[in-house]
C-alpha cells in the first residue's frame, strides 16, 4: 500500500495537521516515519474481504438523553486558561484582511 | 513493617484499629517522598498541606464515628492526565504548562467522595504518548529498582510512585499498555479495565476508542478496592457502560476452583528474552500447583496488533489533539505572521517530538487517498484480533502471558528507535484494541534485579476474575524472592 514517503509528503503533513516543523525535523521525521510505514505493511497480508471495521472496543450506538439545561462552566472559568481574552471572549489574530478591529 | 512498606489494607486495619491516624499515614508517605524522589523524580508536584489537611478531615470523621469511603484517610499518586480542579494538570507537556482545569475529572470526584487523599500529580510521556516517561517536557523518571532504567510508560510516574513506596496507590491510563508495562517494570499491580468500565470524562484524551484509567497498586487487594471506587456508569462518558460494578474488595481473596489457563504460542515467539519466560513458566507452576488446567489456545492475528494499533491511535490522537489551537487553552506562540501560522507555530513549540510523531502518521494515515490503505484495514484486522480472543475465551477463564519481552530498559536505551520502542508494547496492545480487561501482576526477579511482571487478561468485564486469579499467585509466593537467571 505504501510507496516511499517523500520530504515533500511530509511536508504537506505537516500542513494539514497545523504543525511548524524545522528543516531538520522534516528530513528526521521523512526517515522515522517511513520506517513505521514500512512496518505497517505487514497488514497486507491479513485477508479483510467481507470484515466488517471495527472503529469502538464496544460497540454502542448513540446514547440519548433528554434535551434539558444541565449546568455548566461559566463564562469566567471557561475563559480562565486562554492565552489572550478580552474578559468575555477569546482573541485570535485578525482573520479578514482590511478589516478594522473595533475597540 | 514500617508504615509506607504496608499495603493498602493494612493501611485501613491501622486506622480501624486506632494504631494509626491518617495524618500519620500521610505525613510518613510525605517523608518518604522527599527520601526518594530527588533520585527517583516521579512527582511533578506534591501537595503537602493539603494532603495533611485532608488526612486531619478523616481523622476527625473517624473520631466522630462517621460514615466513610471505601478508602478514606489512603493516600493516592495521580497521573497527570488526569482533570483536577484548581490545580495544575500538564499531561506532561509544556502545551499544559499552566493549564489549571476549572472541573474535576469523573475520577476524581470518584476518588474524593472514597475519602482517598492525593499526594500530588505524577510524571509521565507527554499525552500518554510512550512506554518509558521520558517523552516527559519536565522531568526523566527513574525505575525505583534501579534509576539507571526506565520505569516504563506511559504512566511511568504512577508505577515508580508505588514501586518506591511513595504511595501504596496510584492510578493510570493505558491505551496501547501503558498502565500494565510499567506495572511489570516496577514490580507494582496494575489493571487496565474493560474499555467503558471507567468513565473518561476529565481524562486528556489520547486516543478515545483505546484509553481506559485503571488503578495501581503495591498488592492485589489495593488494586481491586481502587477500582472499585473509580468503576461505574457516567453519563458524561457515552462510552462509559451502564452495568453494575461487583464488590472486587469483598471476592479478591476468594481462589477460582477449575480455573482454565489460556496460553498462546503466538506469546512465547521469538523476541521474547529468557528470563522473562522462565519467570513466566514458573508462574504457570504455579498455578499448576493449585489445580489450574494450563490450555493451549491460538492468538493468530496478535502479531498484527502492532501494526494496527500504530494506524488507530494515532489516527484517533492526531483528531484529539486538533483542539490544542493556542486559542482556547494552553500555549500560544509569541511570533506569528496569522492565524494559521499561530496555529502552526504554537504546536510546533509546544509539542514533543513523539507528540508530533504520531499527529504526522495519523494525519497521513487519513488524509485523502490513504484512508482506505490504513485506518480502515487496520479496523478490519482490530475486529479479528477481537474475534480471536472471542474463541479463546470459549475455551479458558483467563488468558496468561508475559507483559514486556524484557525487564526495564535502561533511560535512553531506545529513545531514538521509535519503532523498537512501539514494538516494547507487543504483548499488551490486543487488549486495548479488542477492549478488554488485563492486569499485570510481579511474578519474579531478573538475574541483575529488575522485576518481571505477568499478564492475565481476561473477558469483557472479567475484571473480578482477573483480581482472583492474580491474588492466587500472589498469595502463594513472595514473588521478590524468585529470581531467575
């Protein structure tokens, strides 16, 4: 299934899972994770026809309870670990380009 | 016996029968925290004060003839991982440094309303990501037997608490055998749960079809009790399973009459070192010479366990862990062009490299094209790993194996060979990925010291079982006087 997993692969990885990596951890991680690849290939030889996945140890299916106001944190201690707040919200850097941040 | 050599039940006859207070009991594991951890390094913080203010809470119920827990007045060592309010829970990265949760984990709450008391936090691989605790941002722990060596991991801090007598109880999470090896590395009982037996709200998540939290312990006994106090249904946890919780406590000392031993050729390979095996085999005299049936069973695709488990949990570790975004709690980065380098750059300084490891493979094992190759032929091969030990189980009350192919490695041994340290884990990762119970239990020493540990896993919520049969071998033995070599 696999064929060899280039710098330029992971490369894109590391894009798509929000992840600044150095040029030696991309040429590091090329390597290390070419290897866990190369390893994984052993399931090819499992024959899975008509298998059916198995995603959950035990397999429930949804779990419904009544739609009631149940409590939960408030807006204080919700907040209390973030990086940066206004004290009633979170902040992120600007989003939109050339738009104006109200104060 | 000195206070902090006594195991857990010991513990509460001194306290029903006067002999000892709570405080006396806490403030001798305090003493002996700051005895050993400098070399040992298994705490990542340590709550004194309240700790003894705590204990002094349980004294005065006693004296006043109240009602109390299942473990009122012992003291406990919690993994990080674990959710704890008002105080600092790191889950051993520095994305976490200073995350103060604002709730208690389901488990937590379980264990307070028990009367336990904790000591502190404990060390372990970063997001539960390891199998020898050094993955840790903070902190390399040591293996009490020996600090040259690993404790294992991931709940390496846990297992070396118990295993210095730091704490004659701790709790841990395994996800691929992360309570079980390092329970075997150092000499210490642990059991990881049938998958749903605990309930994973306030867990940190890893990887949420394979975490379980389970207890640890310097006996079977205290093991048994632990669980009890921590098991039962949550209906925060969808995954938590909503059937009754046996008094473990109460059925641990009872022998199983018959009990049909399973045991796997699949388990006794190549790789699996000499000692380890001796110990084993010894063991399984063991239980011979109390009337156990050893039966021969067949464990096919156990030798793809690891292979299916290096696609699943990252692939489930690299969507948990989506959340860690510098926005909404822990580490932001403090240079950044935009929102998405924000993003990028604070993981990127944050995260560990086996942090970033496992996000990489999972998000590849995903992504557009592969999905079908990886995740879902590893899915295919978990569901007949699960059906095999479904016919095993046919025919045996327990499964008997060993936990690690070798004693504890030693600290940098396998550090940088990712895939040997994934490999350390071939004999524990089929119970997660099938979801059932397994408890290791210390069977004998190494010719050098280090102890051995064996596994008995057994059928979903079998975990009563498994208490009984590993109480026999420990009942029968003193298992630091057999040594191999």
């Amino acid at each position: 299934m696999s064929q060899k997993l280039t710098r330029g692969d992971v490369t894109k990885v590391a894009l798509l899972a929000r992840l600044k990596l150095s040029d030696e951890e991309l040429d590091t991680f090329t390597s290390q994770l070419s290897q866990v690849l190369q390893y994984v290939d052993v399931l090819n030889e499992v024959d899975t026809e008509n298998i059916e996945p198995m995603a959950h140890a035990i397999e429930v299916s949804n779990v419904f309870r009544e739609d009631e106001v149940q409590p939960s944190l408030s807006r204080e201690a919700a907040l209390q670990n973030a990086p940066l707040t206004d004290g009633s919200h979170y902040l992120v850097p600007q989003i939109l380009e050339n738009a104006t941040p109200e104060s | 016996m000195s206070i902090v050599g006594k195991t857990t039940g010991e513990l509460l006859d001194s306290m029903n029968q006067g002999e000892l207070s709570s405080v006396e009991i806490v403030q001798a594991f305090l003493d002996e925290i700051g005895r050993r951890d400098n070399e040992v390094n298994a705490f990542l913080s340590v709550r004194p004060e309240k700790a003894l203010e705590e204990a002094k809470e349980v004294d005065q119920k006693i004296s006043a003839g109240e009602q109390l827990g299942l473990l009122a007045g012992i003291p406990i060592a919690l993994k990080d991982v674990l959710c704890t309010e008002g105080e600092t829970t790191t889950c051993g990265s520095k994305m976490l440094e200073n995350f103060v949760p604002p709730y208690d984990a389901h488990v937590v709450q379980r264990l307070k309303k028990s009367g336990v008391i904790s000591l502190g936090k404990v060390n372990m691989d970063e997001f539960a990501m390891g199998s020898s605790t050094e993955n840790s941002a903070f902190k390399t722990t040591g293996n009490p037997w020996n600090v040259e060596h690993a404790p294992g991991g991931s709940s390496g801090g846990s297992a070396a608490a118990v295993g210095a007598n730091m704490a004659p109880l701790s709790i841990g999470t395994d996800t691929g055998g992360s309570i079980r090896q390092p329970a075997s590395f150092c000499g210490v009982v642990g059991m990881k749960p049938t998958y749903g037996r605990v309930s994973r709200y306030g867990l940190v998540a890893f990887a949420s079809s394979l975490d379980q939290v389970g207890p640890m312990a310097n006996d079977v006994s205290g093991a048994a009790t632990l669980l009890e106090a921590i098991a039962g249904h949550d209906h925060r946890d969808s995954t938590s399973i909503n059937c009754p919780v046996p008094s473990y406590s109460d059925s641990v000392d009872k022998p199983l009459e018959g009990l049909k031993i399973g045991v796997a050729d699949e388990h006794f390979g190549e790789g699996l070192g000499d000692e380890v095996r001796k110990s084993v085999e010894n063991s399984l005299d063991v239980y011979r010479s109390q009337g156990a049936k050893i039966v021969n069973i067949s464990l096919p695709h156990s030798k793809y366990a690891v292979a299916a488990y290096y696609l699943i949990a990252p692939s489930e570790a690299s969507s948990n862990l989506a959340r860690y975004d510098g926005v909404h709690y822990g580490y932001r980065t403090e240079n950044f062009d935009n929102m998405i380098d924000m993003y990028a750059a604070s993981r990127g300084e944050a995260f560990g490299d086996e942090v970033k490891r496992r996000i990489m493979l999972g998000t590849y094992a995903l992504s557009s094209g592969y999905y079908d190759a990886y995740y879902l032929k590893a899915l295919k091969v978990r569901r007949l790993i699960r059906q095999d030990f479904d016919q095993a189980f046919e025919k045996v009350d327990v499964i008997a194996s060993p936990v690690t192919a070798s004693p504890a490695f030693k600290i940098g041994e396998l550090s940088d060979d990712p895939l040997a340290m994934y490999l350390s884990d071939i004999y524990t990762i089929s119970a997660n990925l099938a979801g059932l119970p397994g408890i290791s239990v210390p069977v004998g020493l190494s010719g050098n010291d280090l102890p051995i540990g064996l596994q008995l896993l057994g059928p979903a919520f079998e975990e009563d079982r498994l208490f009984r049969a590993a109480r026999m071998f420990e009942k029968e033995t003193d298992w630091k006087t057999l040594k191999v070599s």
